[in-house]
C-alpha cells in the first residue's frame, strides 16, 4: 500500500469516527420521548399533590367551622 492510500483511507476513518461521536452525542428520539414522558409523570404527581393539599386544607376549613358552629361564644 503506497502512502497517498494510506492517507486517503486515514483521513476517510477519521471523518466516519468524528460523524460517530457527533450522532453519539446527541439524545435519540426515543431519549427525548422517555424524558418528556418523565417530566409529564412528575408533573401529575405534583399537580396529584396539590389536590391532596387542597383537599386537606378544605377539611380543615370545615372542621375549624363545625367547632364554630358547636361553640356558640366563638361566633
């Protein structure tokens, strides 16, 4: 093999190696759809949470009313 061929084959592996770690580095599609699927679960759990908060704050409310209610001097 003469050195001209050898060069050309080089420089040829080494641009197929710089296009290999270039689409390695970014995230496939599939990547991107398990990330947004991830963001969304987190988002219902937080929006899920709230609801509960809500939930717990209007038991409170209507329990501190019932203890109005029952305590006539307290109205």
């Amino acid at each position: 093999m003469d050195k001209e061929l050898a060069k050309v084959i080089a420089d040829s592996n080494s641009e197929a190696v710089e296009r290999a770690r270039q689409a390695a580095a970014e995230p496939s599609t599939l990547d991107r759809i398990g990330d947004t699927a991830t963001q969304l679960d987190t988002l219902d759990q937080i929006v899920e949470l709230g609801g509960v908060v809500i939930s717990g704050l209007r038991a409170t409310g209507d329990c501190i009313a019932a203890i109005c209610d029952a305590v006539p001097t307290l109205d």
